[in-house]
C-alpha cells in the first residue's frame, strides 16, 4: 500500500478526508455519549464509546469521494489523554482507531484504493512557547502513540496542524525510535499551520518550516487549519516552489464568523482551491475545522480532470532559524559571527563564568544587527559543564534572535542538547578525518538525525596547509560523507583552515595564500558544497592596527575564489575600500610571502603598524572636502561621525529633498559601485543604509508640504521575504511631502496584508519594491493575488533587481491593471503624478502600454538570424538572367558601417556572449527554459544595456 500511495501522488491530486471534530459536533452528542462528565470533549474516546458513530464518519467522507481518511486519534498522546484520566488507553485508544478506519474502508475498497492516515496532532504543549514538558518526554509521548497506530497496521503517519518546529523535531526522534524497533519504514507526512501574522505560533516562516523538516524525508509536506484558503494562497505557492515533496493544502472553511459558523460553503471553497489546482501547486487536497462531506465531494469533483504537481528540482544550501538563509554563489560572503565564543572572546567567557546568560545572549543579537547571518557558538571550557551552559545560553539566544545557529562543538552528547533547543536547521562545526573516522562516527548520526549542515575541517591525521593538500583532504571527505554517511553535497561545509602567517613560524609562510587557492580549487570541484574560514586566525600574533586590515584584506581574496562564509567580528570589520594601497601591497606581500629583493614581509608589515592605531580610529581630515563630498564620505565610509552637522550646512546651499536626491543619492550609487566590485559585503552596506537611514530621518521633519490637502493614497510595502526598506522610505518621504496619503506596511509583507490593507483603504496607487532577485519574482505571484482578489488598482515596482524588462514580460502579463516600473524614488514622483491626474491617467495608461508591450518566448516572433537557421534548404531549379550588368562597389577601401543594435541583435549568439565572454555556465536554451535564476539575471542586465545604447543613439 505505501508504494501504491506514493504512485499515486504522481498521477492524480489525491484526496484527503475533511474534519474529524465538526462531523462529530453535528451529531450533537452528550456527556453520556462520551462515557460520562469526566470524558465529555474528548473526541478521541468516542472510538471506544460511540465506534459507530466515527465508522459513520469515516464512511461519509469515502462515499464523498475521499483517497485517505485520517484516524480519530488527533489528540492520541499520552498527556493529551491525560487530561482526561485516560492515559495508560493510549495504545487501546489509537489501536481501535485504526480497527475502524479499517472497517470503514473495507466497504468502499472496490470503487478504488483506499488508505488510512494516523492522525498525530501537535499536542497541547509548544516547546518554543510555552514550555511546559521536556524535549525527551515528548518525544516518548510521540512514539508511544505512533508504535500503537503503526502496530494497529496504518498506511503512513500524518504529524498534523504543526505549531511548532521544535515539537516536530521531537515527533520526529520518537516516530523513528518506533519505526526501528518494529522493523517498519512506516511513511510520514508532515502539515504545519501558519497563522493569521503569517508565520507559525513559534514564528517561523513557511519556508524555514520547510527547512527544518526537509531531512524527515517526508511522504507530503504542506498546511492545514488556522485560515481559509485565501490566507493560504502566498504560503503554499511558496511552498510548492522549494519542495521536492508532494505539497498537500486542507484549509479551514474559512476563518469563523462571530458566531463561530464557518463561512466557506463546498462551492466557494472548491473554487478558491481550484485556483491552486490550476497553478499546479498542490497533490494532495482535503479539509480542516468547518468542513463537511460536502466540501469534499466538491473537491473531488473539481480535482479529477486537474494535473498533479511536479516535485521541485532546485538543490539549494539552506539553514534555518526563525528565518531562512538561502547560501547562493556570489551573494557571499555570508557572515558568521565569531564572537559568543568563549575560545575566542573574554568578555563572552568571563559572562558566561558568571552565569549572566540573558547579557551574554545580547551579544549574539548585536552581532545580527551588525551584518551577522549566522551565530557562531562555543561554550567549550574545560572549567565547566558544557552541556548546562549551553542549554542556558540556547534558552536565552534563541528568544532574541531569529538567525541560525552554529553549533561549534565536537562533543556528541553535547550537539544533540543543542540541536534539542533548537527549532531551525542549525550547523555543526566541526568534522574531521583528524583520527580516520572517528569523529564522523560519533557526530554525523546527530547530524542526519536532527537534520544539521556540517563543517569539515581539511585535517586527516594533519592539518592541511598547501593547496593541493586541502583538496586532497576534502575530496577523501566528500566521498566519505556523500556514499557512505549518505550526507547531501549541499549540506556540506568545508573549513580550508587558516593559519596565522605572520608568526615567524616558517611552516606558515605564505599559508595565506595556500588558503585562498584553496578555497578555490575546493569550489571548483564541488560547486554544490559551501566553503567557510575563521578568517582572523589569519593575523593572530600581528599588531592590532595590522590585524583589522589583514584581515580585510585576507577576506577580499577569500571571496574573489569563492568564499561562501566568513567567520569574522561582524562589528569591526574594515571596509577594503578604506585601506590604502600601500596597506593593501603589505597584506599581500605577507599573504603571499614575497621575498623580493631581500624583503621581509613579516618584518614590513609590523614595522608599519605598530605604532599605528586601527583603520577605524583614524580621524580623516575632511575639512578641504565640499559639502557634498563630505555627505558621500558619511554614505561611502558608512560613519554618522559629523552626520548632522554636515547636513545642517548642506541645507543652507539646498533644500531637504535636493540634499537627498543629490549628494546622499550619490553616495549611495558609489555604495552599489563598490559592491559590485566586491569591495565591500553585505555588512558593510547595510552600514551605509544606516547612514542613509539616519540622514532622512533628520531631513524629513525639514521638509514642506506641498499642499494642505492629499492629492491621493498610496499603499507601500517592501515584498515578503525582502527586509530592506530604505528605497521605500525615500518614495514615502517623497511622496508624503509632495501631498500624498501614505499607508506604509512596512517590510516582509505578504500579498495577504496587501490585499487585506487595499480592501479597506482603497488606494489610488500600491507601490511595491524590494532590493533581493527573489523579490522581484515575488512581485510575479503577488499581482497574480491581487488580480485573484478582484484588485486592479495601478501597482508601481521598483528595486535593486528589478527592470522594465522583467516588469514588462513577467509581472504585468499576470495583472489586469497597468504595473509600471520605477527606476528610482523621484522617477516614481513623476508617474505617480501622471497616475494620480484624471486628465492624464488615461493617456499615460495608453501610452506606457503602448511603449512597453509584453512579449514571450513563446509568442514573439522572433527574426531569425541567417547563419543559423535550421531549416532544411529547399532543393529547387534555377534561372540566370545575364543581360544584367555587374553592379560595381563604390569603394574597396576597408569601411567602418554603423548600424543599430536592433539590426544586429538577431546575429548574437547566446551561447558565446553569455557563457563563453561573460562567465555564465550551462547551455543556454536549458538555462532559460527552466528559469534559471542566475541566467535570468544576467538577460535582464544585458537588455538593460541594450536599451541605453539605443536610448542614448536617438
């Protein structure tokens, strides 16, 4: 029967039975019923007190057309039932359950397959919230009540309504522990809830759900209860793009009216969840609180003639906290927080040595707030108990911040705790072949049980420190790792290790660049795998001045090869831009050891900084500067330091929104140069938008309305999973101080929150905008939402990402109102202006649409160029007329011909512009075929240089 179900999700949406607890609510049973006072509520003892009332159940969601019916033991657990007194009946509860299920199925099994879900619900306890039971007492509970339903001979298991990551975790332990004692690969299929905020109760995301549970490999993955459909929409298409599992949808009917009626009749519900169907989201469809066989046989009625789902493809390193961090290349490097490390960091050490955990944990928040992605943690003192210190730290850390967790440890009892506290997908650090295998053994079963990425230190019995010895050692661990501990090659991390190269020690000479080489060729072997350094070890011993430019310096190059994550001090780091050449022509001659002319590298390079104080204490003399100059220092350098003096000058020469648009915008676009250029990271950026940030909050009060009363309304947001703000601040300040009505939904908005915030304020205008590449295919399904919802309000776009190119071809054939794209905040002025004024909407309309005319792939029709045309060549007679004379050229002198771009673009080949000059890797029809990111990316930048040469020839 299990691969009989599997099958069957490949071939058809299947069907899942509807609400357990509103069939038994309709027959309106007493306390009598439920055995008496005491049991009255417990749904679960009707299998024992009234079993053919909940056969009869069962048979009227089969008779509706259901594949699947769930068992009645929602609430099977032992202390679930114990709230009632009944739980030494959990195996006789959940074991006359499935008896019945049973029963029910026999009796429908001709018509086709029919299969038996055993239901586990959350439980009444949270781990994450609300505390309450231990993770090892739950886990008992959970495989109790699943030993019981596997024995009673159930189809697969259905961990259901899911609250909280943690308790699945825990599920997860005790249903394995089940499984292998009874010698059964009982499948399991695994359903969260979000809530109305968009996140479960414990605050995660759909997508770091998704993460956290990948690796229980389970039969479908998807949503049930807390909402309607409606509510459901944003998550599960997102869910349906990352997940190589079947995707399952069962809604409540509706969120309940103030009378507790649920509102979505069979009809409306279908037809929302038909929309789904018809995206290709979702295999497996059914119904939660509120939903009857009714609902169902609908269901099953529209269903039948839709495709199933295809299961994702895309192969992606991805760890979790509350939040996902999706590692792609060249978006690094992804910075680890190095500092609540008691190995590395005395005030963290003596903080911990005195058992101040809640300060301790301030720690790692600040270095989120500093630019850290990911928080590195080591409690290991041979002083005290590691384990206790770590369950007291992860207690206070993981309240306070949202990022994932490095677990730095190679203590087995001691990961495991971790990976208890834990609801993301953490990282282990570190594994190594240091004694063969040993460490693999103890720590990589931990691992795939708590579903943890893993570093891998290049040791094996040495510490690798050439090149070529660092591959060597890593390829030896891939192969280990990936055939015979069955580890994914996107879950690995390989540690290169750095070596202080300044020490005079002569095995380290030049190690800095063995490491960067390194790096280099580990990528290049296995592309799918990450790469991380502990990148300060690289200065240890050097003068402190020398040690924050080294090791700027050192990280530079690591990220030019390849560099997926640095584990540095996200607060002092110093940009690459600030260091001088001579600076920068120290670090690399002591990085590469070179010996030129009797030079001594080491020697040169403390000379230089001992006396020196540190980049980032030098006061830079500014005052020879303009105004100007001096506000894109502030933005370029990231520093507030004379900030709002200099702006106070700056708007004696212009006004609030000139100082903005001119000297910071500036600025800001040199920030983005530098980026580019990979002279600057992340952190470092975000420093600048604090800047930018800073000075518009100073300048905004300084501004004047331009009239009394709004022009119109306009509704801002930042896109889900985008949290950066400062392009839609600027468009709001702008906007509010132009006459203009703001309603600002802040960032991470969901389409929900939009649509809900149109309905009731029904704007003129909804502004979008969001910096990430992902965001601006977020914008795709967002209109796709709006136009859903009946919205056809103009939506104006802008972002980093984004272009007219992919505004014009991807988000506005998916909306019935115009979409029009914003190269910038003052652009977006313009055309909301021409937008907002009755006598030139429609004009403007007209003419935008005109101008920017959707095409595809599919339908454009493309001019072929001559060279390459595949079409066989007709065989045919021909004819000579030699009366007519020879026609002679003007000239046979060498000519330079100019001729449009439009002209010559048909005879481009992709292949060779794209892959061959400009780096991309693939063929190029697969690439754009299947949507490559990378691919697309790229088309978007070259259309948007084809477009300004052609603007800049008319």
């Amino acid at each position: 029967m299990k691969n009989q179900l599997k099958q069957l999700l490949t071939k058809k949406i299947v069907i899942i039975d509807g609400a357990m607890g509103t069939a038994i609510q309709d027959y309106n049973l007493t306390a009598e019923d439920f055995g008496g006072e005491a049991y009255d509520g417990c749904n679960e003892y009707l299998v024992l007190t009234k079993p053919n009332i909940i056969q009869a159940i069962h048979e009227s969601y089969l008779k509706a057309g259901a594949d699947i019916i769930e068992t009645n033991t929602f609430g099977g657990t032992n202390f679930v039932l114990g709230e009632y007194g009944l739980e030494d009946k959990v195996k006789e509860i959940n074991t006359k359950a499935v008896e019945l299920a049973k029963a029910a199925c026999k009796k429908y099994a001709n018509e086709k397959p029919r299969f038996i879900a055993g239901a586990i619900g959350p439980t009444t306890k949270a781990l994450s919230v609300t505390g309450g039971i231990s993770f090892d007492n739950l886990s008992f509970s959970f495989y109790e009540q699943a030993k019981a339903l596997i024995e009673a001979g159930i189809d697969y298991l259905f961990l259901e309504t899911a609250l909280d990551t943690l308790n699945l975790k825990a599920a997860y332990i005790g249903i394995t522990k089940a499984r292998d004692e009874l010698k059964q690969d009982t499948p399991l299929a695994i359903s969260g809830t979000i809530e109305t905020m968009g996140t479960m109760l414990a605050g995660q995301s759909v997508e770091a759900f998704y993460t956290s549970v990948e690796h229980m490999n389970p039969l479908y993955i998807g949503l049930n209860c807390a909402t309607g459909p409606e509510f459901m929409r944003d998550h599960i298409r997102t869910l349906s793009q990352i997940s190589k599992f079947p995707v399952s949808v069962i809604p409540n009917a509706g969120i309940p009216d103030d009378e507790g009626n649920y509102i979505e009749t069979p009809e409306s519900l279908a037809r929302i969840l038909e929309s789904f169907m018809d995206e290709s989201w979702i295999n497996v469809i059914g119904g939660c609180c509120g939903t009857r066989p009714a609902h169902i046989k609908e269901l099953s009625k529209r269903s039948s003639t839709k495709k199933t789902r295809q299961p994702a493809t895309i192969k992606s390193s991805r760890i979790s906290g509350i939040e996902t961090l999706i590692m792609e290349d060249g978006d690094g490097p992804y910075i680890v927080g190095e500092r609540t490390n008691v190995i590395g960091s005395r005030k963290f050490k003596t903080m911990i040595e005195e058992e101040k955990f809640e300060e301790a944990a301030e720690i790692a928040r600040k270095q989120v707030k500093a630019g850290a992605h990911i928080i590195d943690i080591c409690l290991s003192n041979p002083d005290r108990d590691e384990k206790q210190d770590m369950i007291k730290f992860l207690d206070n850390v993981t309240k306070i911040t949202k990022a994932p967790i490095m677990i730095d440890s190679q203590v087995p009892e001691v990961v495991e705790e971790a990976f208890k506290r834990t609801q993301g997908k953490c990282i282990l650090n570190s594994v190594n072949l240091e004694e063969g295998e040993k460490s693999f053994q103890e720590l990589l079963p931990i691992v795939k049980r708590y579903g943890a990425s893993i570093v891998v230190g290049c040791i094996e019995g040495e510490m690798a420190v050439s090149a070529q010895e660092k591959l060597n050692v890593a390829s030896n661990s891939y192969d280990l790792l990936t055939k015979k501990y069955e580890i994914a090659e996107e879950d690995i991390m390989f540690d290169p290790l750095v070596f202080p190269c300044g020490t005079g020690d002569k095995n380290y000479f030049g190690s800095g660049k063995e490491t960067i080489e390194g790096v280099r060729l580990i990528k290049e072997k296995y592309p799918k795998t990450r790469t991380t350094l502990g990148i300060s070890n690289v200065s240890f011993g050097l003068p402190n001045a020398g040690r924050e430019v080294l090791n700027s310096v050192f990280l530079h190059h690591c990220v030019k090869a390849g560099l997926d994550t640095a584990i540095v001090n996200s607060e002092k780091l110093v940009r690459f831009s600030q260091i001088t050449d001579q600076e920068k022509q120290l670090c690399d001659d002591l990085l590469w050891y070179r010996t030129d002319n009797n030079n001594d590298p080491v020697a040169n390079f403390t000379a230089y900084f001992r006396d020196k104080q540190g980049v980032q204490k030098e006061k830079v003399d500014l005052s020879n500067l303009s105004v100007e100059k001096r506000l894109e220092h502030n933005i370029v350098e990231g520093t507030k330091e004379d900030l709002i003096q200099t702006l106070d000058e700056a708007l004696k020469k212009y006004t609030p929104l000139e100082v903005i648009n001119i000297p910071l915008m500036a600025g800001m676009d040199i920030v983005g140069k530098l980026f580019n250029n990979n002279e600057l990271i992340v952190a470092e950026v975000l420093q600048s938008a604090e800047v930018m940030k800073a000075a518009v909050a100073y300048l905004e009060p300084k501004m004047e309305k331009t009239e009394s009363s709004h022009k119109g309304t306009i509704l801002l947001a930042t896109v889900k999973g985008d949290v950066h703000d400062i392009g839609k601040n600027l468009v709001n300040i702008i906007l509010s101080n132009n006459g203009y009505k703001i309603i600002d939904l802040g960032i991470k908005c969901p389409p929900e929150t939009m649509i809900e915030a149109a309905l009731e304020h029904h704007p003129d205008i909804i502004g979008m905008s969001g910096l990430l590449v992902k965001s601006a295919q977020q914008m795709v399904g967002t209109v796709k939402d709006f136009k859903a919802a009946g919205i056809s309000t103009p939506v104006l776009v802008g972002g980093a990402a984004l272009t007219q190119t992919f505004t014009t071809n991807k988000i506005q054939p998916e909306y019935d109102g115009i979409v029009v794209y914003a190269k910038d905040a003052m652009n977006g002025l313009d055309l909301i202006n021409q937008l907002i004024d009755s006598e030139k909407k429609d004009s403007f309309i007209a003419n935008y649409r005109k101008t920017f005319q959707p095409s595809s792939n599919e339908n454009k029709e493309k001019k072929p160029c001559p060279c390459c045309s595949k079409k066989p060549i007709k065989q045919k007679n021909i004819s000579f007329n030699y009366d007519i004379k020879s026609i002679t050229a003007a000239t046979y002198k060498p000519q330079i011909i100019e001729q449009t771009v439009d002209t010559l673009w048909p005879y481009i080949n992709r292949q060779m512009l794209y892959g061959h000059h400009l780096g991309l890797k693939g063929n190029m029809k697969t690439l754009f075929e299947t949507n490559d990111p990378k691919a697309l990316k790229l088309d978007r930048q070259i259309q948007d240089v084809k477009t300004n040469i052609i603007n800049q020839n008319r």
